[in-house]
C-alpha cells in the first residue's frame, strides 16, 4: 500500500490508503497462473497469465506508472502490464481511491480527477521503498502510461497542468461529447451533479488546487490510450511537455473523441506520435470480455474490431516508444 493525503478525501471509507500492483520481469520457470477479474470460478474478464510473488529476475528495469480509466482497476491493465513486464520493464499500476471497480465511487474520486497523479507519486515512492522491489527498479528511467481518465492523469504527472474552467466551457458547449455524459461506468455522475459537488465546502478547496503542478520528476516518455479529459489543457500546456508522447486511439472511440482529445494533443505538440487504429473503439482496450462478462457488463465488453490486434497494436506502439526513450 502507499499512501497520500488526497486519497482520504476521494475513498468511501476516506482511508489514505492506495493500492497498487506490479508486474515485472520474473526469473524463469516461474509457475504463471490465470489473471482474471471477477467473483472466484465466475470471471468476466481474461488477462492473462502472471506468476504471483515469483523471484524477480537479475538486473535494474526501467519503470513505467499506469493509470487505469475511470471505474477501472489496475487488474484492468493487466493485458497491457505483463506484455511490458515480459519486455523487461517493472510495472506499476494503482486502483485510483474513489474512482475504480473495486471500492464504492464517490463524487470526489470522480471530479478530482488531477489529484490522481498524488497516487503514481505515492507508488513510486512505495516501490523505491519496497526492500524487495528497489533493487530492481532503475526510477531514473520512468515512463507513464495512461488509459482514457488516466490519460489525463499521465499528462499531468508529466507537468501539464489542467484548467477546469476550460473542460467546463465545452461541455456547456457541447454537452453530447462523449466526456461530457455519464459513462456506462458511473451513470449516475452527470454533468450537473458535478457542477454542484464542486461547491461543496468538502471539495472546493481541492478544487481550487487543481491548476497546481503536480508533475513527477525524471519522467522521460508519456504512452496514453484512448485519452479523456484533453479538452481541460491549454494548448500551450500540451506543446511545452519536454519528453516524446506517442498517443494510440480507435477510429471509432465515441467516448473520448479522438477530434477533441487525441488530435488535439498532436496539434498542440509537434514532436507527438498519433496512431489512429481503424474500426476500434474506446472500450477495445479494456480486458478480453469472457461469455459471461459480455452477458453481466455490455457495454463495457462490445468491440468494433478484433480485441486481441487492438492489443497488440498499442503493445507494439508502446514498446517503441519506451525502448527508445528508456533503453
């Protein structure tokens, strides 16, 4: 577990608390067992294979912070952090407090959405202090990964800071842009209702903290997924970032919209890598959906193109990016 203030504010229970995972290179003949999420004997999405607390092989590896989207998991990510740790990275993915599929959501966890680059800090700074982990992480060669919500975590953690009073100018503008409505994940979190929680005396001065940097130090390269949340950046924050970016997105992602998310990074910084796979959408990059994921969670499981390619695309975009910048 790590720990930051900010998490108490966002968790139901409002423990500071924030869970993390690591995949990493493991030494071999490790015994790997299935990575599923879901009740026991019933999951509803397929990652793979990890082999649980398995000795970690020889060597110091680049380091790489992931942040899921929102309503998800860290476990989310598991089809994107073996296939790193297989390629000789450590992995660290978080379960953001307040706004994952494990803990209740709150309104907090939703709305404050800047203050989860507070949790790769504190992970970070939990895995550099991990007796075990430390030796074999090299955190002068940090990467940050980031799907949809977490996209715009990543770019935060890389310095970019946001101004809420532009993402809220949109939606007032275009109130059916897929960031502006409630997601399958959270159907209840309208734009209204976080109009009004901003105000509360519980957030609003968290809220008036939001522009603050908040970035992490010796990040070297950004991998977003499918970024949400674009439109709350200045321009100018976007092509002042120092380190590459490569940005993967569908073609058919009607959740964060690649017109006003992902090509706007790409316009607002020159040196950005874009790649626009054809026919995907934005739930593509999630977990393979087993039968009964695709019966109990819908939406969340439908893809426009073969899930396993889609995957294999972002792995690959991903790898180049990281190899280059932290090899």
């Amino acid at each position: 577990m790590a720990h930051t203030a900010s998490a108490a504010v966002r968790d139901a229970g409002h423990s500071d608390r924030v869970r993390y995972t690591v995949w990493y290179p493991a030494q071999p003949g490790a015994k790997e067992q299935p990575l599923t999420i879901g009740p026991p004997g019933a999951p509803l999405f397929e990652e793979g294979a990890s082999a649980v607390d398995a000795p970690a092989a020889p060597g110091r590896w680049p380091l790489l912070l992931v942040s899921h989207g929102n309503g998800g998991s860290a476990r989310m990510m598991g089809w994107f952090g073996t296939a790193l740790a297989r390629a000789g990275y450590v992995v660290v993915a978080v379960d953001h407090p307040g706004n994952n599929g494990v803990d209740p959501m709150t309104d907090a966890g939703s709305i404050l959405m800047w203050n989860r680059a507070d949790d790769l800090a504190a992970a970070l700074a939990a895995v550099q202090a991990d007796p075990v982990l430390s030796p074999h992480v090299d955190a002068d060669r940090l990467g940050l990964v980031g799907y949809s919500a977490g996209g715009f975590t990543a770019l935060v953690a890389a310095g970019a800071r946001p101004d809420m009073g532009r993402l809220v100018a949109f939606c007032k503008a275009s109130p059916k842009d897929g960031v502006c409505v409630p997601q399958a994940e959270n159907p209840e979190m309208t734009f209204e209702r976080r109009m009004a929680a901003v105000t509360t005396p519980e957030l609003a001065p968290w809220v008036a903290k939001s522009a603050e940097d908040r970035r992490i130090p010796n990040v070297r390269a950004v991998f977003l997924i499918a970024p949400a949340i674009v439109q709350a950046f200045e321009p100018g924050e976007l092509g002042r970032l120092e380190m590459p970016v490569s940005v993967v997105v569908g073609e058919a992602d009607g959740i964060a919209s690649p017109a006003t998310n992902s090509k706007v990074i790409a316009d607002a910084n020159g040196e950005a890598r874009l790649q626009v796979l054809p026919s995907v959408g934005h739930y593509d990059f999630l977990a393979d959906c087993t039968a009964l994921g695709r019966e109990r969670v819908g939406k969340l499981c439908e893809v426009g193109a073969d899930k396993g390619s889609t995957h294999q695309a972002a792995i690959r975009q991903a790898k180049e990016l990281f190899d280059s910048a932290l090899r």
